[in-house]
C-alpha cells in the first residue's frame, strides 16, 4: 500500500466516523442511550452526590499528557469528566481540586473548571488556585499530588488520563488515607498497575466512556457507539485478512 | 462579547484541527508549511505556559505556607529550591547574554545545572522508583486477599512468571521451566501481543471519536458552552 492509499484510506475512515458521530448526536439528542453498567463510573456518581452533603472534596487528576501527542485524547477525556463534576460539586463548601503534570494541560484545566463553576455558581468567585499544576516531570508531578490527597479532606480521587506506572504511588496515597480511587490511563504499564491496585479498574477504552457515563451530552454516547462500529469493522478486517492469508491470496 | 468569545474560539480551534488533519494525510503545497506554522505557534504558547504553571505552583505554595496548612515546611522546601533553581540557571544565563562575553559564564550554568540535575533530581526520581516497585508488590499481595478472581489469579501468575523468568534473568539465571515459559511463543507473541493490540486498538478508537468531538464542536476543552 502506497503512502498516498493510506492517506486517502485515512481520511476515509475519518470522514466515515465524523459524519455517524454527527448523526447519532442528533439522533440521541431525542432519544437517550443506555449503557451496561461500569462500576467505577457509579461510584463517580454517588461520590460527587456525596461530597455536597458531607463537606468533603473531590480530587480529579489527569495525568502529564503533552497536548501536542496522540496521549493528549486521554487527557481531554479527563477534561470531561472536570466539565461534569464541576457543575455537580461547585456549589459544595469545598469546590473539586485538579491536578496536572503539563504546563498547557493545566491552562486547560484551569479554563474547563472555572465555567463549570460560572454555569452554576456566578455569585461565589472562582479560585484559580483549585487547578494546580503540580510537576513537570512524572514523578515530579506524582510527587505533588501526594499531598493534596492527604491534606485537603478528599473523599474521593478522579485519575483519568495519562499516568504511567508512578500512577501506583497515588494509589497507595490514597489508600493510606482510606480514600477511594477511581482510575484510567491509556498507557498499558499504567493499566497493569491501576488493576493490581484499585478496586474497579478502568481498561483500555472504557477510560474514553467517562463522558458518556456521567452524562456529559449526547455527543459523548454517539461516540461510544461510533467505536463499536469502527472496532466491528476492525474485527472484520482482521478476521478477513487470516482468511485471505490461509488463502493464499494475500 | 460573551457570546461572541466562545464562537471565534470554536472557529479557531476547528479550522486549525481540520488544517492539520488533512496536511497530515494529504501532502497539498501550502498545508504542510501551514501545518509547521501552527506547530511552532503551540510550541511557543507551551512554553508561556510553562511559566504561567511554574506562577500557579508558587502561587499555592506560597498560599499553604501563608495558611499554615499541614505540610506548609515542605511548601517552604520547594519554594526555596524554585527561586534557587532560577536564580542559579536563569541570571547567569542573562547576564551571559545581555551583559558579558565571557565563555566562562556557560561553564557556571553547566555545573550548576549538573549539581541541580546529577546532584539533586536524579537520585530523588531514583528513590522514588525504589518505593514504587516496593508498593508494586505490597499491592500484589494485598490483591491476594481483597481479589480471588480468575483475571486477578492469571493476572498475578503471569506477573509472577515474567518476574522469574524474564525480569530478574541476570540476577538467578535461566530458571528452567519459568524462563522458557516466559520467554515461549505462546506467552510472548500470541498472548501478550495479542492482548496488547486489542487494548490499545480500543484506546486509538477513543483517541479518534475523542478528536473528532472536538473537531465537530461537540467538545470544548478551550472554555465556553
């Protein structure tokens, strides 16, 4: 296959999904989706229901992705989950603290917690000082977060993003202080952690469901489905493939 | 204007998303430039917004030891070692540019940059390795108890496995059953493989429809509704 097939297939494959995600955004925008449950996302939600009543905070971190790499997508999933339980928990006494290992990622942090913020709570000032950039190496950044989970009354941990294996000493700074994780990264390393140290770890793909499972907008579930469909034609190509090979013909 | 804001920004955003996406897949005179352009641009609003980070990481530092929070003296710890840090890599920098003509002045910054990097930031990261491949098998243990699964079970088997076999190999030598187990085809190439490509298939799908919701303005990570 030529550089010029794979680019032409390329944006085929781009166009393809890009028109479905913008059908079923409108299709779902009448009609919602319902998804099998994933139970750290139920946990997300009863913990940001909780922490306006008991006066504890949330915790959501989102790794040190460089937004200029394929990893920043991890990232902006984490940002959605910032945008949604911002609006839920900005009106507690202790509004939600962000972290984050990247200068840029930390702007955008900064920017997606303060409207969510203003889209409910336009009397009280935002305090810029909630979304902290805490390193800018790995484990510089792990290391600065290690105190804001023991010191600021967290009741809940959001890490969403990309961690790699350091991600494990946040586990366990979290669980000194008998606080629950929720956790996903895109890095395989950082999943083999994340699933020998939390309790409902998130593998693979279901880190880019966060959106769709707390309920960040229509769009967030058509994209879900767009996966499915893309991964079935994925499944199909593979499985074609062999044949073809076994064949003789590839 | 507040309306407004949110509409340029989303024009902005989208326009240079499809720009780059398509000089990346199509080679069209002009777009790769452009491409480049847009590049560089994040490449210097990344480094502003390093110092703006490095403000915000002083700023709440500067808050907690002012508050007298839990953990103020290791507030007092970072800031001192921040200002130290730019005072002993930025002035002589300057000075070497703005004042002096003197190559010596780059010797300085190098040896304290070493002393900074060689003396101080490695051996820390080092250490902090050190306690995370201890919590590593502190929390497989505790796995043993708080999971009796069958994911959980194969999970720790195959780490045992690659452990022995494979990763402490200089330390004990070829252990004969583990070491070819985890070094077989089977493990390697058809199990291991195999489930690393379909993992990380399912995160570039993500990737994909994640980019694409920015790019449709379903997305915002710039600010507005």
């Amino acid at each position: 296959m030529t550089s010029q097939t794979a680019g032409m297939l390329g944006i085929g494959i781009v166009i393809f999904a890009g028109l479905f995600l913008a059908l079923l955004t409108l299709l779902y925008r009448r009609s919602p989706l319902y998804f099998r449950n994933i139970l750290a996302y139920m946990r997300v939600r009863r913990a940001a229901s909780r922490v306006v009543e008991d006066g504890t905070r949330l915790h959501i971190s989102i790794g040190s992705a460089n937004l200029l790499t394929p990893s920043a997508a991890s990232a902006l999933a984490g940002l959605a989950i910032i945008r949604h339980l911002g609006e839920v928990t900005s009106l507690s006494d202790h509004p939600p603290v962000t972290t984050t290992g990247s200068a840029t990622l930390n702007l955008l942090a900064q920017d997606t917690l303060r409207t969510a913020h203003e889209a409910v709570a336009t009397e009280q000032a935002f305090d810029m000082k909630n979304a902290r950039l805490t390193g800018l190496t790995p484990l510089s950044y792990v290391a600065g977060v290690m105190p804001s989970i023991r010191d600021e009354k967290i009741s809940t941990n959001v890490l969403i993003g990309n961690f790699g294996p350091e991600v494990g000493l946040l586990t366990e700074a979290a669980d000194r202080q008998k606080t629950p994780v929720i956790a996903a990264s895109d890095s395989l390393p950082a999943q083999a952690v994340l699933y020998a140290t939390t309790q409902e770890p998130l593998i693979g793909e279901e880190l880019f469901a966060a959106g769709a499972y707390t309920q960040a907008g229509p769009g967030h579930a058509a994209s879900l489905l767009v996966q499915d469909i893309l991964r079935w034609f994925i499944i199909l190509a593979l499985i074609g493939g062999a044949v073809l090979k076994m064949a003789g013909l590839l | 204007m507040r309306r407004i804001f949110p509409i340029i920004n989303a024009v902005i955003a989208i326009g240079a998303g499809l720009s780059v996406l398509i000089g990346y897949f199509v080679d069209v005179r002009g777009m790769t430039e452009f491409r480049l352009l847009l590049f560089q641009w994040a490449v210097v609003v990344g480094g502003v917004a390093v110092l703006v980070g490095v403000w915000n990481l002083f700023s709440v530092h500067l808050q907690k030891i002012r508050a007298k929070q839990p953990g103020s003296i290791y507030s007092l710890i970072l800031l001192f070692f921040l200002l130290l840090t730019l005072f002993l890599l930025i002035f002589p920098l300057l000075l070497q540019n703005l004042v002096s003509d003197d190559p010596t002045q780059a010797n300085t910054v190098s040896a304290a940059n070493a002393i900074l990097l060689d003396g101080i930031i490695i051996p820390v990261e080092v250490s902090l390795m050190a306690v995370l491949s201890v919590t590593l098998i502190v929390a497989a243990i505790r796995m043993l108890r708080t999971r009796t699964d069958l994911p959980a079970i194969l999970f720790l088997a195959t780490a045992f496995v690659a452990l022995l076999g494979i990763g402490l190999r200089s330390f004990l030598g070829q252990i004969p059953v583990l070491s070819d187990l985890a070094q077989s085809q089977l493990v390697m190439n058809i199990l291991a493989l195999g489930g690393a490509r379909g993992i990380l298939i399912g995160v570039a799908l993500g990737t994909l429809t994640t980019g694409l919701r920015i790019l449709l303005g379903i997305d915002r990570p710039y600010g507005g509704e």
